[in-house]
C-alpha cells in the first residue's frame, strides 16, 4: 500500500557538539613527547541517533475532505499511549498537560454516565503497540490544516509529544447516487432506502420536516451535517433496507436525510420530505359505554425493569370524554381518554403543567394517557400498534403501551390490546390476546438503531376497579 510519510517524530532535545581549539602542546625540558593538554575533551566519536518516539503516517491513498487513514508505531511497543487528531489552530493553543487533564475529564464523566470504575474508563482510552489504518471520519473540512499528534501517557512536557501534519483535499463529487420511497399510511410509514454500488456506508436520519429543519439551520456552518452531525443523529446502513416507522402523526410532513460515503471516501447528502396520510372520518358508533366507562379507577399491574422482580405497580386512572388542556374530538373518533398517575411509576402532567415546567412541544408529551376505542357491539380495544403515544416527556422521547413477553425476550407491535369490561361495569381488564401466550401490557419506546426497547414490562394483565 502506498503511503506517504509525513514526519518521524524524535526527541527534540538534541545533542550539540562544538569544535574546542586545542591550545600548543606542552613540552618539558627532557625532550620527552607532547603532553595532550588534560582540558581538551573533544569527542570526536560519532553522534548516537535521537530516539524514535513514535513513526506516524498517513496513507495518501485514503486522504479525502472528511476522512483521513493513518498509522501509529510506538518505539516502545509496552508503554500505554494516547493519540488523537486536532487542528492545526487549536494545536496551536494547547500543551501536554491541557491535552491530558481533557482526556481525564472525559474520562471521568464517562464513568460517572456508565458507572465504570474511572481507571478501566481511561484505560480503554489509551492503546499500547502498532495501531494500523486507523480510520478517522468526523469532524474534517476540506482544504484545512490538522495534526494527529501520540504521547506516552507518562510523558510530562511538550517535547513528548509526537505530530504528523496533513492537509485535507478538496470536495470531489460523486458519481453514485441513493434514491428514496416511502409507502405511508396515517400512523406509520415505511421508507425505501436504495443506494447505488459504489456507496459503501450512508447514515440515516428520519425526523418531522419541521425538526429536521431546525436541526440543519442550528448547525455552525454547511460542512457541519457531512462532516459530523449526520454520524451524530443518524443511524449507520451499509445495504438498501426498507425502515419502517411507528407513533407518527396523521398528515404531518417528515423529512429523510441520507449521508452517504462512496468507494472513494466522498460524501453527498439527499433528501425526501413524505406526508402522513389524514385521519379517516368514523362513522359514529352508539354505544352506553361512552358514559358507563366514565370515572376514577384504581388500577394495579405486576411490572418489572428486569433488574428486580416483579412488583405491583399501583395507580389513578380517570376515564373521561375530553381533557381540558388538549383540544381533540375523541367522541368523533369513537374514542374515550384516559389520564393515568403513577403507572410504571410515572406521575401525570397535563400540556398545561408541562408548559409551566418549560417542556417545549407540549401538546404532543403530555401523559401518561390511554385511549379506549369502542366499536359497534361493545367492543373494546387499545392501541397496541404505536399509534397512540402514552407519554412523551420522558428523556428518550414517546413510549407506547405494547405487549411484551414477561421475560423481556420479546416485544410486539402488531397486536392490539382486548379491553373486557365486567357485567357491572366496575371492573376493566387491559390484556394481550391470549393466543399470545405469556405475553402482557408494557410500557415501551423505541431506541433508534436497534428497535423496542421496555421502559417496564408487563407480568400481568391490567385491571381497574372502580373507585367509590
């Protein structure tokens, strides 16, 4: 493979050597031989070679506008290193102990995040021996200046530190290309991903047009999203795939961004705006339900985080026609809602509490609530597909009441839930159909990326009994 070699790295406190002018020599009156004048100590063997610290280069091969490969080879193949990449102006502003002290506060908040003893933290940010075609692909800009710079973790001055200088090239344009679809429907929508063969990686990024586009105009310049970003928001695809989004809302414009990076380490972005299909209209069910099912319940369920068994989860739920700070027709959609306190252990906010509390986007986290559907004989069901968010509020965005196995193993999103209602109309149980199995009502949201993830699963049917 050819590769350029940019800089080797020594030592850079040197030895100098500075010819002496011998003074005469000394005789005595004996006639005996020159006496070498003792203060002459000029060393006339030969210089010893600086000591190689570190051997850095970059692969020319592999150099673009927003990537770079490149080699490190300690000369010491048993002494912990650390290594990074900076620019060339930021370099500039530092020296070894602001470089370590920010890898040990990385190190340190890491640890508390993950609740990983701190050494193991900064032990897996330091490498030791050869690391060969390290890859390094965020946070470039083309035709800038930067430095991958290695020292020994126990080196204490700027002299220890190793650099490699390189300069990216300029945006060459691709010649392949990614093409969008998308099949949609009013809740949902599944987009078509196709790249061409010559595109070796592409991140996607899926997201309300309104969010996408706010997210665009807040980044600091228009290399951002290529250059980083699109690795920050978006998940990571190598081969066409069809994704398949839930919990959307009816006639709303969503926006798909794609990153791609071709053969050539060049990048381009596309992009697709897909609108929701609108809310059908009901044809209006009658039903003695829509009143006989108002009230405050007592709810009770067995859940578990799977870190602890199962425990009985206790809660207020109040079945209403309407809520007052949230302007929706359930009634036109034959619906009822429900708010629910202390479910899974969560309290309830309406949209206006939320507001107090600087929650931006109100209307669309309020909860935790559930939505009764009655249909044409009494029956009743619940949003077991991702229709109906529960709650929003929470940090990692809407959750959904799912069935879930009571192991955790499984999570469905297909299947809506049985509502059963008593003779007397003061006991109603929430469950999974039980061709299901050992399957129940959970408290799930999805981590993009890998898919259903359970906040609480379901060990139990739902019941409610009313209050009196």
């Amino acid at each position: 493979m050819k590769k350029i070699l940019f800089t080797v790295c020594a030592v850079l406190a040197l030895l100098s050597f500075a010819g002496c002018e011998k003074e005469p020599p000394v005789t005595n009156d004996g006639g005996d031989d020159p006496i070498v004048n003792p203060q002459d100590t000029t060393d006339v063997s030969d210089p010893e070679e600086p000591e190689l610290l570190f051997e850095i280069s970059v692969q020319e091969d592999k150099l673009a506008a927003y990537t770079v490969t490149f080699d490190i080879k300690p000369s010491d193949k048993t002494r912990r290193y650390y290594y990074d990449v900076i620019s060339k102006e930021r370099f500039a502003e530092v020296d070894i102990t602001t470089l370590k002290k920010e890898v040990e506060e990385g190190a340190e908040k890491l640890s508390e995040l993950t609740g990983t003893p701190y050494k193991e933290v900064i032990a897996s940010m330091l490498t030791k021996g050869d690391n060969l075609n390290v890859l390094s692909n965020a946070g470039y800009r083309p035709e800038c200046d930067f430095y991958i710079y290695a020292f020994y973790w126990d080196a204490s001055n700027n002299e220890e530190i190793c650099i490699c200088e390189f300069s990216t090239p300029a945006v060459q344009i691709s010649n392949e290309r990614v093409e969008l679809a998308a099949e949609v429907d009013t809740y949902s929508m599944v987009v078509d991903v196709t790249p061409s063969g010559g595109v070796t990686e592409y991140w996607y990024y899926f997201a309300e047009r309104s969010k996408a586009e706010a997210m665009l105009a807040g980044l600091e310049d228009e290399n951002a999203y290529l250059s980083f970003h699109a690795m920050n928001v978006g998940m990571r695809k190598e081969e066409a795939e069809s994704i398949e989004h839930k919990g959307l809302k009816p006639a709303t414009e969503y926006m798909v961004l794609v990153m791609a990076i071709d053969e050539q380490y060049n990048r381009f972005v596309v992009s697709e705006v897909f609108t929701t299909a609108e809310e059908q209209a009901q044809q209006r069910v009658e039903s003695e339900l829509f009143e006989l099912l108002l009230g405050e319940w007592e709810g009770t369920q067995a859940i578990t985080d799977l870190y602890e068994g199962p425990v009985t989860s206790k809660f207020t739920v109040n079945i209403l026609s309407s809520v007052e700070d949230y302007d929706y027709d359930y009634r036109a959609m034959n619906q009822l809602v429900a708010t629910v306190d202390g479910w899974c252990n969560i309290p309830y906010y309406g949209v206006n509490a939320l507001i107090d509390e600087g929650i931006e986007d109100a209307e669309n986290k309020w909860g935790p609530k559930w939505v009764f559907n009655i249909a044409e004989g009494d029956v009743v069901t619940m949003d077991g597909r991702a229709r109906n968010s529960v709650v929003g509020w929470l940090f990692f965005g809407d959750c959904y009441m799912l069935s879930n196995s009571s192991d955790g193993s499984k999570i469905y999103d297909d299947t809506d839930f049985e509502v059963v209602v008593s003779n007397d109309y003061n006991t109603i149980t929430i469950q999974s159909p039980a061709s299901m199995g050992d399957v129940y009502p959970g408290l799930c949201y999805n981590f993009e990326g890998f898919g259903w993830m359970g906040y609480y699963y379901g060990c139990s049917e739902i019941v409610l009994v009313r209050k009196k």
